[in-house]
C-alpha cells in the first residue's frame, strides 16, 4: 500500500501542477510587442476628420419613416422590406456626397436585418464610392463591414483584401483586427500568418486579463496543429485546461499525452476526469483502468472499472469481468476476484471460465465450491485442458477427506476407465 499511496500523490501533484504553472504565452518575446501597443491604445487620440457635406433637412425628413423601422421594438421582416421600398423610391440623383453615403449606409443596415448579406455587402461598396464625403471612422467602419460580409460566402481572398485597407487607414490596430486576419489568414491556409496574428492576441489577453477567451486558444491549437508543431499543441493544450477546466479540454489533454507516450501526466488528466464525471464512454474508463494497471496499482484499476461497470458506462460481458478478475486477483482481493470469475463464468459460452473459477476456489480453500464449478466447466465443454478439470476436482476431493469415487461425477468416470 506505500507503493499505491506513493503513485497516487504523483498523479495528483501532477493534475495540480497544471493549475499552478505560470501563463506560458504573456512570457514569450511577442509580449514585448503586445505590450507597447496596449500602452498605445490606452492613449485617446482624436480621429482624423474631414470637411464633408452636411445633410439638409429635406432630405432628413425623407431618412425620418425609414430609420423609424429600427426604433420599433420587435420589427418584422414585413416592416424592414416597407421600409427599403420607400428607401428605394427615393431620387437621389441631386443628393450631395454625404447624403447618397447615408442612403446606401441604410439601405445595407435593413438588408442586413433580413439577413440579405449579399445585397447589405453591395450596398456598402456603393457607400464607399462617397468616402470622400465622410468621416474616416465611418470610412473605416464600413471597409471592415464588408470584410466581416465577404466571410458569409467564404470569399476570404476578398475579407482580406478590404481588411488590409481597412488595417492602413486606423490610427491603431485592435485586437478585433489582428484577429480578424488571422482567421482570415487561416482560412487561406496561411498558417504562419495566422500564428503571427493571434500570438499577439493571445498575448494581449493575458496581460490584460491574465488569460485569453478559450477561443482564441482553440484557434492558435489548430494553428500549431497544420503547421505540425506538436510541443506548442501541448502547451496550448496545458494551459486551456489552467483557464478553461472542462470536459473537452481534459479529455483533450490525456488522448495528447497518450499518443506522446506520458503515462504519468495522462494518468493525472485522466485522473482529473474521473473524479469530475467527465468519462461517459467504456473506452475512457477501461484506458483509465488499465494506465493504473500498468503504473502497478492493480488495486486501483479494479476499483475504477467496477465502479463503471456499477455506473453502467462500462457493460457487464464476460470479457469485462475477465479483466476485472485478473486486477481483484493482482491486488490480491481473492474474494472479490472470485464474484468476479463467477460472473465471467455464467457468461461464457464454454467451460473455461468455470475451470479457471474452480481453480481459484481450490487455492481459497473453498473445496465444495471447487467441485461444483468443475462439473459446470466440464458441462460448458470445449476445454482448452479437460485433464486439468479433473485433477482439480479430484484435490477439491482429496481435501474434503471423500476417497471414494462419487457416482456420476468426472472424476469417477476417469477413475473407473483407468
């Protein structure tokens, strides 16, 4: 038992150890970039402006009854198309620069509420042909519209082109747009682009938060996943289970460690998962039973798999009971590897599961029950050694003091034909 107690502190002093690890990604030299554009956007700077037009009452008037439709508290399909038709009534022909803008701003804005994302892209191109005669936020926030509408067609060469210009116009770059390239990137399988763009996303939210959203980390792990770069996968992997412990990250993490050949720190994981509830599937729970077999805690990997099988995630077959036998047998639980033999046993379609239980029992000293189980075996039939069930009946004999051949048993027979 110092031995299983022993291991037992190891798995857990693992599992706690991935909590306790320092944020891996705020320590890398891109911190150091991410670092000064932080301090960077923290500083108000006023946008540049632009002289442009102003928009005259009359036309005001005409946006008034189709800006109404989004005032509405639950608006209807129905509402926005009235409101684009009389939108679209309109002769703008002598329309100053700023107003056509306005027109085709809110023309994409109801195409949008429709789900119209073809015709609501459209229409915020024509926006731009009167760039001149808008500010340049709302320039900027309009090329960046377009990008995010080209990504519902997947047309990402044209998401990245508008987000490229969209990117040389800002004072400063966001997050929101390393982000948006590197999607993009990613999604032209530019994979070293992407990874460049979202280290520095997940580096900014560490040092802003501590920890980046789950799903840039998601993000960067499928990066370093198509660029083959199996450690940063683990490292990513290591930390999502720091931030964000749940099931997919931990069943995540233990399946890494395993094809990395790390019984011990998948046996932690795992471990973790167990004690969680996280395993719903038989596989899991025989994995994790057999990882204790293997870090010699028979014990153990008999008291998880019976306590699956109680569950019902593990099913009760002979096959199941075999290895539950053998590990209550290791750990030298005889009792109970013997309930597990008979189970196994009454399962089988032939003897040899029978002729193993009577053995057991003959060890135990359980002579009457060894004589009992060996007829069954003999009845099931197909023994792999049928010689061996009748040595074993007759020691179970011998041991009960009964000499004289009992009629119509095996061993009689053998003792007559000889």
């Amino acid at each position: 038992m110092k031995t299983l107690n022993t291991k037992m502190f190891k798995v857990t002093a693992l599992a706690g150890a991935l909590f306790a690890a320092p944020v891996f990604f705020a320590n890398t030299p891109v911190a150091q970039f991410v670092n000064s554009q932080v301090v960077a956007q923290e500083e108000e700077q006023e946008q540049e402006t632009r002289r442009v037009p102003s928009m005259t009452p009359r036309v005001g008037k005409k946006f008034e009854p189709v800006l109404a439709v989004f005032e509405l508290e639950a608006p209807t399909p129905a509402d926005f198309r009235e409101a684009l038709e009389l939108l679209q009534s309109y002769d703008i022909e002598r329309w100053n620069g700023y107003e056509k803008a306005m027109y085709w701003r809110y023309e994409a804005g109801i195409y949008a509420s429709i789900e119209d994302y073809d015709n609501a892209r459209n229409s915020y191109v024509e926006m731009l042909d009167y760039r001149a005669d808008i500010q340049p936020r709302m320039e900027q926030e309009t090329l960046l519209m377009i990008a995010k509408l080209y990504t519902v067609n997947e047309d990402w060469d044209s998401a990245l082109r508008y987000l490229d210009e969209w990117w040389s116009l800002v004072p400063r770059v966001t997050m929101e747009g390393y982000k948006l390239r590197g999607t993009f990137r990613y999604q032209k399988k530019d994979y070293s682009g992407a990874l460049e763009d979202m280290l520095v996303v997940v580096a900014d939210g560490e040092q802003k938060n501590g920890m980046a959203k789950k799903n840039e980390y998601e993000m960067l792990f499928g990066i370093y996943s198509e660029l083959g770069q199996n450690d940063d996968m683990l490292t990513v992997s290591e930390t999502l289970v720091r931030h964000y412990p749940e099931a997919a990250t931990w069943k995540r993490l233990y399946a890494m460690y395993l094809d990395r050949e790390m019984p011990d720190k998948a046996l932690a994981a795992m471990q973790v998962c167990y004690e969680e509830g996280y395993f719903d599937r038989e596989s899991q729970i025989s994995t994790f039973a057999s990882l204790w077999s293997q870090a010699e805690s028979p014990f153990l990997a008999a008291k998880y798999f019976e306590e699956g099988i109680n569950q019902g995630v593990v099913e009760k077959t002979q096959k199941n009971y075999e290895y539950l036998a053998n590990w209550w047998y290791q750990a030298r639980e005889y009792m109970k590897s013997l309930e597990s033999r008979r189970l196994a046993a009454e399962m089988s379609d032939d003897g040899n599961n029978w002729l193993l239980l009577g053995r057991a029992q003959l060890s135990e000293g359980m002579y009457q029950e060894t004589v009992e189980s060996v007829e069954k075996a003999v009845r099931g039939g197909n023994l792999r050694d049928e010689a061996e069930a009748y040595i074993v009946q007759g020691q179970a004999y011998l041991s009960l003091k009964e000499f004289t051949p009992h009629q119509g048993t095996y061993f009689s027979l053998v003792l007559n034909n000889n």
